[in-house]
C-alpha cells in the first residue's frame, strides 16, 4: 500500500489531539481515620467535663461576672501595657548600648542582660518583694555631702510599682535583643544610602532603619505582650494579690473551691490573649506591606483605577 507523497499523514497525526489523562487522587484512608479518632476523643473529653460535679459549672457561672474577679481582670491589664511600656523604652536604650562603639556602653548592656536573662523572673520578684527590707531608707542628694530628700521605704506601700518595676527590668533584657536583631537585619545599604541624601542619624533611624526593621521586631514582641500578661500571676512573689490570679486564688480559698475559679481565671487570659492575638495580626499585616509580591486590595484597586485611566479613548479634537 503506497503513502501519499503531500505528507497528509502527518498532518491529520499532527492535528489529532491528546487523549486527557483523568487524575485520580489516592485515597487516605489513614486520615480520616484518625480524624474520627480525634473527634471521639474531643467530644468523650468535653462530655465528661461536662458531667463532672468537680468542675463546679454553677460555681463557675457564677463567678466569671463577679466584680472581684473583672476588677482583677482590670489589674492584670495595667500590669501588662505599664510593664511593657517601660520594657519596650528600656530595651530600645539597651539595645542601642549593645550596638553602640563605646566598650563601656557595650558593656554594661551585656552585664544587664546576663543578669536579667539568667535569673528567673519569680525570684527577681521575691528580691522586689523584699525590697523595703534591704533599702529601709533612701536618700537622694550629693553622696558624703548634703542630702536633699530622705524616702523611707518601709512605710511605703507600693507593691504594684514594686511588681510593674519587677516585670518591666526583666522584659527589657529581652526586648533589647529583639530590637537589636530587628536594626541589624536591615542592610547597611540602607543607611549609607540615607546618610547620602543628607538625612541626619536620627532621621534615618526614623524613616529607613525602624520602617524595616519592625518587621522583624513586631511578630516576637506581639508573643512577648502575651507572655507578659501571663507572667504577671507570678507578682504573688511581691506580694500583690489584686490581679486576677491573685483574685481567683483569694476566692477559692474562702469557699474551698479552686478548680472552678482555676476555670474562670483561665477564661479571662484567653479572651485578653485572644485579643492580643488579633492586634498582632493586624500589626504584622501592616508592617509586612512590600515584603511580598502579592498586592493588597487597596494596591489592586490603585492599579485598577490606573489601568481604566490609560485604557479610556481620549476625546475629539477640542477648540480651544
């Protein structure tokens, strides 16, 4: 049998399209399978709780409202951001020192963070708590010469400044190494490139350095502000009991029942964090603006807009 000599053959083969290959995904029995595991021992977990006289469900209602344990709730707040203020300032001071060419600067900053980071937080509270008992009197003046103020610290009653004090010197050691890491993750590009145009060091610090760094800085200090809030059930060790550990703790000690106070203490930290958390989502999204290449809707909606504005047909020939 002859072959066409046109070459129709290849052709019609070059033309006839591909047989579709039909995926078909493999099975997994093994997940679903430990999926339904997971789900009975969820809900065999949240019926016995809920059945379990030892939790103390009406104990629990009752108490979750009350106006000792909101008033704690209200404590516990001030301690974190009052805290936190003063760490983050003094971490940024401490981080500064570290990065700073003066030995005597960088020094001391190490010295503090070896210190602050190598004792626990509890005992450093005891040590405040303690405080009175090792300074009984301060005096403030020129050293050997006069004195102009005499404090006796005894006499004052001040275990919330005592436990703000004790928080905020132990997360600033913490908080000047994750500032210090977010300035050095930016370029010195950057920097010589914003000396170049002229810009002060404080200016590029400002406007260069920080803008970029927050990126960096943001996310581990979202999960210290946290940490704090959750640190703050040790001020005990002041003492200072009005937070809302402290208050939970006085309760259950009067009607002799601390799993349900336990509870209600343990709802209130996750409504504060769980708040903390969403803030620190919106932050990092805000900070982590240009990192990636996937655009915003408002990035969308400009180029959009831009698109239209170029694409329009441009009108007839006006007199003017």
């Amino acid at each position: 049998m002859s072959t066409p000599s046109d070459g129709r053959v290849g052709v019609d083969s070059a033309k006839a399209e591909p047989t579709p290959i039909k995926a078909v995904p493999l099975k997994h029995p093994g997940q679903w399978i430990a999926a339904a595991i997971v789900l009975i021992l969820v809900a065999l977990f949240v019926y016995g709780a809920a059945t379990n006289k030892a939790y103390a469900w009406d104990t629990y209602a009752k108490y979750l409202f009350d106006t000792r344990i909101m008033s704690g709730v209200g404590y516990t707040l001030a301690l974190t951001v009052l805290s936190m203020v003063i760490a983050i300032v003094l971490g940024v001071v401490l981080a500064i020192m570290r990065l700073s060419p003066n030995p005597v600067l960088r020094s001391t900053s190490w010295v503090y963070l070896w210190v602050f980071r190598g004792t626990p937080v509890y005992v450093q509270l005891v040590f405040w708590g303690l405080f009175p008992s090792i300074y009984k009197r301060i005096d403030l003046g020129i050293p050997f010469t006069v004195q102009f103020a005499h404090f006796d610290i005894q006499s004052l009653n001040a275990a919330f400044l005592f436990a703000v004090i004790g928080l905020a010197l132990n997360e600033a050691a913490y908080m000047a190494e994750i500032v210090r890491a977010g300035v050095s993750s930016v370029g010195e590009g950057q920097t010589e490139a914003s000396v170049a145009l002229g810009m002060t060091w404080s200016q590029t610090m400002r406007r260069t350095v920080l803008p970029q760094a927050m990126r960096v800085i943001i996310p581990p200090t979202g999960n210290e502000v946290i940490s704090m809030l959750k640190t703050t059930s040790l001020v005990a060790a002041v003492p200072f009991s009005l937070e809302l550990y402290g208050r939970a703790r006085d309760i259950s000690g009067v009607i002799f029942q601390p799993i349900p106070l336990l509870m209600v203490a343990s709802t209130w930290y996750l409504v504060v964090t769980s708040i903390l958390m969403v803030g620190q989502y919106y932050l990092e999204r805000y900070y982590a603006r240009g990192a990636s290449r996937e655009l915003t809707n408002k990035q969308r909606k400009a180029q959009s807009t831009l698109t239209q504005s170029k694409g329009a047909p441009h009108g007839g020939g006006g007199q003017v």
